[in-house]
C-alpha cells in the first residue's frame, strides 16, 4: 500500500461512516490531518516544514492548515535580530506546501512530487512574528495535462490577511 493511501485509509476503529447510495456505510474520507499524516504526503523536513497542522481538508478542492511561528526558528536568528519577523518567501512557502496536501492526493493522477514554480497577485498585507498562528487557506483553481496546476492561497493571523496571492505548480518525475 502507497504512503498516500496508508494516509487517506480509515481503517481503525475510531473511523466515522457515511452511508453509501447503495445503503451500505463505508469510510469517510479523511477531513483532518496530524503533523506525522503531513509528513507522509509531504517530502519537507525541518527546517522547511511549514505545516503544522491540517484543519479541514475537501479532496480535489482545498485546504486549511496550521503554522505555529515560535521564537526558535532559524530564521528569526537573522530576520530581525531584536525585531523578529518571518519572512514573506517563508509564509508564500507555507501556503504552497498547505497546497501540496490537495495536490499529493488528487484522484487519477499518479503519485509524484509537484514543486511550486510561480507566484501571481501576491500582497502582503501585515507582519507575522512569534507567538502568531498562522492559518492558511487554499482552493484548486485548476489542473491542466495532470501536470500543471493553480491554486488561490490566503494566510490570516486572527482574522486579519496576511497574505494571498495564486500559486502555480508543475509535477516532475
């Protein structure tokens, strides 16, 4: 069995049912996902995971995940020594990594490894330091050739934008 399917397999006995067109139940796909779920669909390790956590998960269609900005990350050490800020480049690879999630487990696609290769229409729109959460947002806006693919990306720090912006992706071999 693929990582991927290991993943999004409900097999235990704390899985929910939804009941079938036939009347039969049979498993509910997987809405939610644990920091060790992320890592088997995603190939990033520390210090370039940047998924914490996914909340809400809709196959084929979006996603919401998590990013705890702590104190002791790497980044922090020279991205302001004294005034810490994450880094914009950080925060637009977080969102694309929450879009990896949907992209790793698209149907009738094989498996392979999609690597971000463009940004469009991203803003800023506030600072992101330590102690924030980071809640990001992505929507499939479309798959070409099962190769290419776009999403709508939005970061938000209680309530508040951070950034959004489209994201583009290529599968590679």
């Amino acid at each position: 069995m693929s990582t991927l399917t290991e993943v999004n397999t409900l097999n235990t006995a704390n899985s929910e049912s939804v009941p079938a067109e036939n009347g039969e139940d049979s498993p509910a796909v997987k809405s939610t996902f644990t920091l060790e779920e992320i890592q088997k669909i995603l190939p990033h390790r520390y210090p370039l995971a940047l998924v914490d956590k996914i909340l809400d998960y809709v196959p084929g269609s979006r996603a919401v995940g998590i990013k705890n900005v702590t104190f002791n990350e790497p980044h922090f050490q020279g991205h302001f020594p004294g005034r810490p800020v994450m880094p914009g480049v950080l925060i637009v690879e977080a969102m694309a990594q929450v879009g990896g999630i949907v992209l790793a487990q698209l149907p009738d696609i094989e498996q392979g490894l999609w690597m971000f290769t463009g940004i469009d229409k991203v803003k800023f729109r506030r600072q992101v330091v330590p102690g924030d959460r980071l809640l990001m947002t992505v929507e499939l806006l479309w798959v070409k050739r099962r190769r290419f693919a776009k999403i709508q990306a939005l970061a938000e720090v209680e309530g508040q934008k951070v950034c959004e912006g489209e994201l583009m992706f290529s599968m590679v071999d």
